[in-house]
C-alpha cells in the first residue's frame, strides 16, 4: 500500500472510528494532522423584549409626606429596602397592616432572610413600621418615627 492509498484509507477509518479508537490510532501515527470538532451549545441570542413598567399593570399608592419623610430618615440600604418590601406588600394591596415573612421581603429584596429580620427589627423599634401581632405595615404618622441625630454636612 503506497503513502497516499494509507492517507485515503486512514481517513476512511477515521470517519469510522469512535473517539477513543481514533486516539489509539492517531497514537500509532498514522494520523498524527487530525482535529476533533466540539460542538459547544450556543446562547440563545435572540432579541429579548425590553420590560416596560406600565401603570396598567399595577401601582402602589403613596402619600407624598410618607415618602419625604422615609427619604430625610436616614436609613440603611437594608432597612430603605425592607421599608419598600412592606409597603408593596400592603399598600400594594390596599391594606394597612399584612403578614410579611421574612423570606417574602427576601424574595423582594434579594436580602437574606436573617438580615430582612434585622432591619425590620430597627425600623419597628424606631417607628417608622408598625407590627400587630404576626401582621407588619407602614406607621403614616411620621412625627412618631424616631430620627437620627443630625450629621455634619
């Protein structure tokens, strides 16, 4: 057999041949120049539909004064997010007072539970959410939230 009819035979077999087979083969040197295709799974690259917020969909309500107040109280980023979390989840629905799990505003927040409890924990004791029993809400009488003391700015 001449070197070429040898190439035209090894292509053949290697058309044949699983990928172990070929290695041992290729191993043995007669197809020392041959690559191995890969087909890698592609990302879905279709154009997605950009999410508009529309009114249609839903709103909650919000008393101008609350919202300037929750603004000026100084809060951490944890407890300004748990404070939305609540209001969702009760004005968002037209009621005053609901019961929110903690896994409910982690779910909202992306907080872990443990830390949604913390900062509860911190805008109850300073008033500025109400709890009645298990059930949790927005305390609107803001003159009763305890304030930071001022900060130099």
């Amino acid at each position: 057999m001449t070197g070429s009819e040898m190439a035209k035979a090894g292509l053949l077999e290697q058309n044949r041949l699983s990928g172990a087979n070929r290695n041992a083969l290729i191993a043995g040197g007669i197809m020392a120049n041959t690559a191995e295709i890969f087909n890698f799974p592609v990302p879905d690259v279709a154009q997605k539909e950009p999410r508009v917020a529309d009114l249609d969909d839903g709103y909650t309500r919000i008393a101008n004064e609350l919202l300037e107040a929750v603004m000026l109280a100084g809060l951490t980023q944890h407890q300004l997010l748990v404070f939305l979390a609540v209001m969702r989840k009760t004005y968002g629905f037209n009621k005053k007072l609901d019961w929110v799990s903690n896994e409910q505003l982690s779910e909202l927040t992306g907080i872990l539970p443990h830390k949604c409890s913390a900062a509860k924990s911190v805008l109850v004791k300073r008033g500025i959410l109400i709890q009645s029993g298990r059930n949790t809400g927005i305390n609107n009488v803001v003159s009763e939230w305890s304030t930071l003391p001022e900060s130099g700015k």
